[in-house]
C-alpha cells in the first residue's frame, strides 16, 4: 500500500497509512517480508485444521514444530478502536490471557516499536519472554493490518536470567472495516516456537486461546463502551 508519514502515535485518532519510516533496512526489509506472510496466512484456510466453529468465529491450527493458530471473528466495533486495543502495551493483558506483563521497549516511528512480554507460568514449564517488532499499516482497500516477529537487540533486551525466550516467528491481525465503518472483520495469525519440549496439552490450550482473540478483543470492547455510556 501506500506509505505516508505524520501518522498519530496510536491508531486511535486517525488511520493513516504508513512505512516503516525511521526503521532500520534490514528491519523494513523484514517487515514487508512479514505483512506479506501474514496476509497469506490470513486470507487462505489451505494448510489450516479446524479448532471450532460457533457463532461466526472460527478457530484454526497447524501441525509442526511451530505453535500455529489463528482465529476468524467479527467484532461489533469500529477498526480504529480494535487498533488502538491492540496498540496499547498495558492493555494486551486484558484480552490475552496468556500475557502477564507488555513493556514498550522502544518507538521507532508511529508505526513500529518494540514490545517486551512476560507470559503467564504455566506449570511445569519455565516463564517465556519475546523481545517483538510491532509495526501497523492501512493497505489501499482501507484494511489495517499489525504484524509483529522476534527482534531483540541486546541493548533493548538483554538476557534475562530464569526464564525461556521463545521466538515469534510472525504474528498479526487483518483487521476490515464493514461498509458502514461499524464493524470489524478480524482475522489472527500466531506462528511461534516457544522453545524447549512442551507438553501437547499446553500446545493445545495455548493454541485455542490464542484463536480465541478476537472474542476477547470484543468482551473488552463491550465493556468499554458500557462504562463510557453509563
């Protein structure tokens, strides 16, 4: 799509579209490289196994090395707030179960940081961290797009004694504004190595929550809108 700049700092206000800006050129290379596998990934259930299907929302996994899920919603809400949900480091808590902690590390323009999370134990298994490039951009037929992948310079994140760095191989949302602006259309992408041997049974779970995003996106979007109306 095409890139401007002067975009807000969040996507709330506004929905411009935008590059990768002050990015590095190795990181922008990287980026194009990650919107483009997550919209394949997004937009073809090809390769993709069934989770569920109830309501209008369908969840989807992958067999392999990797933790792969994804998650198909509509969501009774404006894009621009969904995006600014998502933006916001201290709030991915609320819609993600599995995320103790999200620190903004670094802004490297309006459109890209880097985002540090501490996930939830879950017991036996180590605490996991990621280190994650976050970037978001509005494609010309209006859809937003955030995708994210492991990026962590030692400056920015260094080793951190007692726990397990897992790798976010690539991870987003496709995000389509319904014809009156009303609604959103959300697809989840989550393709990550968590490292080490993990029990099926957390894989599973991991899996089907992660699936269940956009869900959670809108239970805390309801509730949202309930306390600025009361």
């Amino acid at each position: 799509g095409g890139a401007r700049s002067g975009a807000p700092a969040a996507p709330a206000a506004s929905l411009d579209s935008g590059g990768a800006e002050t990015v590095p050129q190795d990181l922008s290379d990287k980026l194009e490289r990650a919107v483009q596998d997550l919209l394949a990934a997004a937009r073809s259930t090809e390769g993709w196994q069934p989770l569920f299907d109830r309501n209008g929302a369908r969840g989807f996994k992958q067999s392999g090395a990797l933790l792969c899920a994804r998650g198909d919603s509509d969501i009774p809400h404006p894009v621009a707030a969904v995006c600014a949900l998502l933006w916001s480091p201290s709030r991915k808590k609320e819609f993600d179960q599995n995320v103790q902690v999200c620190r903004r590390l670094h802004t490297y323009s309006s459109h890209t940081v880097l985002d540090h999370l501490r996930f939830t134990q879950v017991w036996p298994l180590a605490v996991r961290v990621m280190c994650v490039l976050v970037h978001w951009r509005v494609l010309e037929d209006g859809t937003v797009v955030t995708v994210g992948f492991s990026h962590a310079p030692p400056d920015l994140c260094p080793h951190e004694e007692g726990v397990v760095r897992a790798e976010c191989v690539v991870a987003g949302w496709v995000l389509t504004p319904s014809p009156d602006g009303r609604r959103t259309r959300a697809t989840v992408v989550v393709k990550t190595d968590l490292k080490g041997s993990i029990p099926s049974s957390i894989v599973g779970f991991v899996s089907d929550s992660q699936a269940r995003l956009p869900a959670a996106v809108t239970k805390v979007l309801d509730r949202d809108r309930a306390r600025h109306a009361g």
